[in-house]
C-alpha cells in the first residue's frame, strides 16, 4: 500500500510545489502556536516550527505528515511575515544591497520514521531606492512572506543573486523533499497532470 501524503501548511507556494514536481497530497491544517517556540537561532527555530507542526496533527497508518517552516535571516535577526507596511518597508531597507539567509525547516514523519532536515540559501539584493520599496509594498506582494519579499513573484526584481537551492526561498526545498520521501515509498507520478 502506498502511503498517502498529507501536507501541513496552507501555504499556496508549497502546495504548488509539490504539484509542480507530480505529487499526489492532501492538505491538513495544523493548530499549533509558533509563539512557543522561543530560540533566536534561525536554523534551530525552523526545524522546530516544523516538527511541532509535524506533529500536532493526527496521523493515521497509511499517511505521511510533510510540514515545513521559513525564516529569512539578516545580521542575527529573523524576520518573519511583516504585519504593516511599516515592519515591510524596515525589512527591505535593511536587506537592500546585502546578503542574507532564507532558512527552511522540514518535518516528515509516519507512524514509524521521522526525518527533518534545514536547508539555507543566501539570497542577495540589489542596493533598492525607497520609492522602489514602496512601489512593491504597494503591490501586497510582501506581506505573506518571510522577509517581505517574493522571490516567485514581484519580489523577483529585487533578487541580485542566489547561493543554493532557488525553491528553498519559496518555502519548500522541493528536490531534497522528494529524495528523502522515497524512504517513505512516496515518489513523484510523472503521469498525473
């Protein structure tokens, strides 16, 4: 039997990675409160976001939980989603003309076997004028995004140049993500459309 996939998170851009690459996959909303996770460290926040999320839905014998988590980094601090215009715009203008860090954490569990995993990219951007940021915040790209900024969509324009995986800054390491779910005996169907 295989098992089924059930993906925790109601993020679009995870769930149109996982089509993107033909992978059948239900989603499962999870409830669990970020706030309590309270380390400061990129890399272990995410592993930890995603494992309790992982964790906080009910599985079932015949299913596979995949939960994710992303964090954008710049000097020690992480920026997550920005609530107003104003945490945007200061989130920009601090990556403007720098170099910083998108941080993925993943969790993929069974009844049996669990695995997570995080994946770093460093993304830079161009130096940005402020009427560029304001005319992209205008746009609402930027506000269900870790770091302000879409790399997929609008937010491309601000994207100088990437070191590692490109779908890590959309919020799902896709290619590591199908490696390590064939342990779980779930692949890709290169038929479905």
């Amino acid at each position: 039997m295989v098992p089924k996939l059930i993906l925790a998170s109601s993020s679009p851009r995870r769930r149109e990675l996982l089509e993107l690459v033909n992978l059948a996959f239900t989603v499962r909303k999870q409830e669990f409160d970020e706030s309590t996770i309270t380390t400061v460290e990129p890399a272990q926040k995410v592993e930890q976001l995603a494992i309790n999320k992982a964790k906080s839905i009910t599985i079932y014998e015949d299913e596979v939980i995949l939960a994710a988590d992303t964090v954008v980094s710049f000097q020690g601090r992480i920026y997550g989603k920005p609530k107003n215009s104003d945490e945007a715009l200061t989130m920009l203008r601090s990556l403007s003309g720098n170099v910083h860090e998108v941080y993925t954490g993943v969790m993929i569990r069974s009844l049996t076997k669990e695995i997570s995993f995080v994946e770093r990219t460093m993304v830079e951007f161009w130096p940005l004028e402020i009427e560029e940021i304001k005319e992209y915040i205008a746009t609402k790209d930027p506000f269900d995004k870790a770091g302000a900024y879409g790399i997929q969509s609008q937010g491309a324009v601000l994207v100088k140049n990437i070191i590692g995986d490109y779908f890590n800054v959309m919020g799902l390491p896709i290619s590591r993500v199908v490696r390590e779910l064939k342990q779980f005996q779930i692949v890709p169907n290169p038929t479905r459309c």
